[in-house]
C-alpha cells in the first residue's frame, strides 16, 4: 500500500500506546479513516479530535488494514479475526517502512539492531558514532521514539532497536544493514518455542548486510543461513578478514582493515560492552562511517542506567542495579562479573529456564534473596544446583518490598561482597517497567544502609 493510498482507507490500529498513537496520528495526517482500540478506556479518550475510538474484538465492517501493537499475540481475538476475514495486520514498524519506500525524499537507511540482550546499549553506541559522524540520525524502534515518528521527521539515518514482537509484525522490513547480538530464551509464551523466536529474530539479517555474533553459535548459524548478500561476522576473539573483533587490545576492522578503538575504553566494561561495541562499529562501518568517528562516538558513549549501575558502597558491600537484566542470559553475563554474590532474582520469567543460569551461577552465589511471580521456579532450581546457598523469600507484591529485599541482602552479605539486582525476569507483576524496578532497589539501599549508619 503506498503513501497516497492511505487516503480514504479505513485502518484499525489496535493499541493506543505510544507506538500506536504514533500510527493513528500519522494514518489520519495522510487521509485515512482511523479507529483506535484498546482495553484500557483511558487511553481512548484523549484520541477523539483525530480517530474514532472504540472498544472492539472484531475488525468494523470495511476495514481495509489493523496496525497492531507489537506485544499484541497473533491469536489475540481481534487480530484472529482480522485474519480470519482476510484483512492485512502488520505493525507500526512495518507501516513506517511502507511510509518510507514512498517518502518524496527517497529512503532512508535503516541499520537495526535485535537480539535476547544488548540492543539498547548497542543502539546508543550507534547513535553516538553516527553523530560523531556528523550524520542526521537518531534512535528509535523499542529503544523509545516510534520509526513512524523518526521517518516522519525526516532524520537521514535512522539507527533501530526491534523487539521480537515488533519484527514478527514487520514483512517486508529488509534494512540497509542488520544485525542480531544474541539469542537465548526469552519470550517463549508469547512465540511458543525458542525455534519459533530465532525465526522472528533472524528476519533482521535479510536486508544488504548482515552482521552476526559469531560466539553465539545459534546466531552464527543463521547468519550462514542468511540470504544477504553481505554477511559480517563479529568475535571477542582474533577476527579471520572479514570480520570485526578484538586483536593486540584493541576493537579492529579485518573488513576495511582499520584499528577502531582500545578495548579498555569501552564502557559498560566487560564481554557484553565489548560485543555490543563491535556490533555498533560493524553497522556504522557498513554505512561508510570512518574508523576516527567510530573511535569518538564510543568514548562519547555513556551506558544506559540499570545496566549494572554502581548504587552504593557501604562496609565494604556493593550494591549494583542490574534490573535491565531481564532474562536468564542477561543475569548469566551479569553474575559472571563479580566473584561472590548475593543475588537478588526475580519476575516473570516468561517462558524461560533458569536451570543452566543456577547451575552455572551456583558457585559465586553466597546467598539468594528472592521476589515476584516465579520466585518459586528459581527456588526450586537453587534447591537442585545450590543447595547449600542460603535463599531468603520476600512475599510481599509492591514495590516497598525492596526494603526487606535489601535488608535480607545486607544481612548475608560480607565485606568484599556484592549485592547484585540482575532478576533474570520481567518486571510487570510488582512494578510499572524494569526501570521502576531498578529505582525501587536503589531507593532501598539509600533508606537501609542509612538507617545503618545512623544506628
């Protein structure tokens, strides 16, 4: 469907979140005939002045097109039945790119980034390159402003985080360069099988470039597999040409054969930073950015917050905030950081094993204290794996339960010890987002340890 042909159509758009707003505002800009759904009725009555909104479970009679929400399950009754009455459902990325193929001033470039962890980091090193670049880019996609609102400014290059969900509603996205981090299990309720969530995720890889993780043996294995006719590999290892990775201390090109960045410089520190790093370089360098911008734009570069964020030192404790670690793979590389732990765990783990996490976590756990929906599946595992590890439950369901999460860390915790939130698991069912969640930690550490020292 062009851009002219939106006027008069009439679109279901199905969610009036912000990506969702973003769609209807757009669709109606362009001449459409726009109704708006959603379950929650507030979220309807600020939209009247540009679309009809409606609390529906079945397409209106003539509807030509549903823009979905990302998190929105293709079984969901209404997307069901738009299916079932032949009617198209894409997502509001899928309607950007549409809006973009047809935009008088030519297509963007596009270089998205997905995976289970790592885009948003990935992303902001992207952003930061390619501005130090002097390129008109900006990030957007799942790291925050919708693509149809990054399309509709006009910015040049767009640098794109997609989720699962936002890619399994996105056909015909094929970016200018592509690249997927890792994948491990995540999601798994709403795709119904880790096979099923690699398919969603490896769509990224069928634009020009495809740019992979090598240590990742699943992602290496798809980017074999996939039909770009540019395929870039990326390692923490000594890259073969061709590829990016790590040589003499340094982040290197074996594409383009340049020196890009000393590998101490980079921050968040560690593994992941640097393959997020890599990733980041691989992209801007496909998009023709040199190897001096690549160099600033990751020294310009400030990690995100809860992303292993120091909170505080007290008695020789550390208490660092990882909630953005939200899946068991994110928890792994957060717990391999630090030699003895009391890890603070869980959410809702979606789907997800947390078998392999304990196991391997089981010998620098020198406690547990544990919260939220599923804590009884990680309790179970630490009973299998790591019997002796002494486990705290906390039952309480709101946010003030991090005060006696924090207590009960405290209490086991030692000097030289770390104090590590990294809960493997979503955050929905105590908290607004993981960002809440990670505030709510760090609140907490401020209120126990002061009441500490004072007494």
């Amino acid at each position: 469907m062009s851009q002219s042909q939106f006027a008069g159509a009439s679109v279901l758009v199905a969610g009036a979140g912000v990506s969702g707003l973003s769609a209807a505002q757009a669709l109606a800009d362009l001449g459409a005939k726009v109704t708006v759904t959603d379950g929650n009725e507030s979220r309807l009555a600020s939209i009247t002045e540009y679309a009809t909104a409606l609390s529906l479970t079945e397409p209106p009679p003539g509807t030509d097109l549903v823009v979905t929400s990302p998190g929105w399950r293709p079984e969901t009754p209404l997307l069901a039945a738009a299916t079932a009455a032949g009617i198209e459902v894409i997502g509001e990325v899928e309607l950007a790119w549409r809006l973009d193929q047809e935009s008088a001033d030519g297509p963007r470039a596009w270089l998205v980034v997905t995976g289970t962890n790592g885009k948003t980091t990935t992303i902001g090193m992207l952003e930061h390159i390619l501005r130090a670049a002097g390129a008109d880019a900006v990030a957007c996609g799942n790291v925050g402003l919708p693509v149809v609102d990054a399309v509709r400014a006009g910015h040049r290059v767009l640098a794109v985080e997609l989720s699962s969900f936002q890619l399994h509603w996105s056909p015909s996205v094929r970016p200018s360069a592509g690249a997927l981090l890792n994948i491990a299990e995540d999601h798994l309720d709403w795709h119904g099988s880790l096979a099923a969530y690699a398919r969603a995720k490896a769509a990224v890889l069928t634009g020009e470039v495809a740019i992979g993780n090598l240590d990742d043996p699943l992602v290496a294995e798809l980017l074999a597999a996939s039909p770009a006719p540019r395929k870039i590999g990326v390692t923490l290892g000594e890259p073969q040409p061709g590829q990016f990775g790590i040589t003499g201390g340094n982040l290197v090109d074996r594409v383009r054969e340049a020196v890009l960045a000393e590998a101490a410089a980079i921050r968040p520190a560690g593994p992941p930073g640097l393959a997020d790093a890599l990733v980041a370089a691989a992209l801007a360098r496909a998009h023709g950015v040199s190897a001096d911008a690549v160099r600033d734009g990751l020294a310009s570069f400030q990690p995100i917050a809860h992303r292993a964020s120091p909170v505080a030192e007290v008695d020789g404790v550390r208490y660092i905030d990882d909630s953005k670690a939200t899946n068991p793979h994110a928890a792994a590389s957060s717990l391999r950081a630090h030699d003895r732990v009391i890890w603070v765990a869980g959410g809702l783990l979606k789907g997800a094993s947390v078998e392999d996490l304990v196991a391997e976590a089981a010998p620098r756990l020198a406690g547990v204290v544990l919260i939220g929906q599923d804590k009884d599946v990680i309790a179970a595992a630490l009973a299998r794996h790591a019997p002796e590890v002494p486990v705290h439950t906390v039952p309480e369901g709101d946010d003030k339960a991090m005060v006696s999460v924090v207590r009960a860390a405290s209490a086991m915790a030692r000097p030289g010890d770390v104090v590590l939130l990294a809960p493997a698991a979503a955050s929905m069912d105590m908290f607004t987002d993981y960002t809440h969640r990670g505030r709510a930690f760090a609140q907490a550490v401020r209120e126990v340890t002061q009441s500490s020292e004072a007494g």
